[in-house]
C-alpha cells in the first residue's frame, strides 16, 4: 500500500469536491484583493489639502489712488494697472 502525500491528497479532494474548492478560492482571491487594496490605500501618506492664500503678502503699488483697474498675469508675478493722469 502506498501512502499519498500531502498535495496528491488535497488535488485528489479538489476533483472530488469542485464547487466547494471553486468557492474557497474565490474568496481567498478576493480577500487577497482586498488587503492588497487596504495596503495600498492605508500605508501610502495622504496629500494634504492646498490652502491658496492661506499667507498672502500686500505691497502697496501706489499711493496716487488714481487705479482704475488691475490686471494680474497668468503665473502671478506681475500686475499691469492702467492709471489715468488728469489734473483738476
């Protein structure tokens, strides 16, 4: 008489028993998924929220009050201001 082993023994149960095998391992796959996602999700730092002007710096353009409008520039380094030079 000889002795299976350990996986002639589990495969032999498997193509006994299909369905149930089918079943198991679609929940470990799925389990698997799930931890990997979880580990994923969980172990990498969040980004933190952007707080536009959160520190704005003022700087006085000018003093005249004679601004009419104000255009920035697209990157918002620059400011074009039209000024109208009237004298009463």
């Amino acid at each position: 008489m000889q002795t299976a082993s350990s996986a002639e023994y589990i495969v032999t149960e498997m193509k006994r028993h299909k369905t149930g095998a089918m079943t198991i391992l679609a929940i470990l796959i799925i389990a698997g998924l799930a931890i990997a996602y979880a580990v994923y999700r969980f172990s990498l730092p969040s980004k933190p929220a952007v707080a536009h002007f959160q520190n704005p710096k003022f700087t006085r353009l000018t003093t005249e009050g004679n601004v009419n409008s104000v255009i920035v520039s697209p990157d918002g380094k620059y400011l074009a201001t039209p000024c109208s030079k009237t004298e009463n």
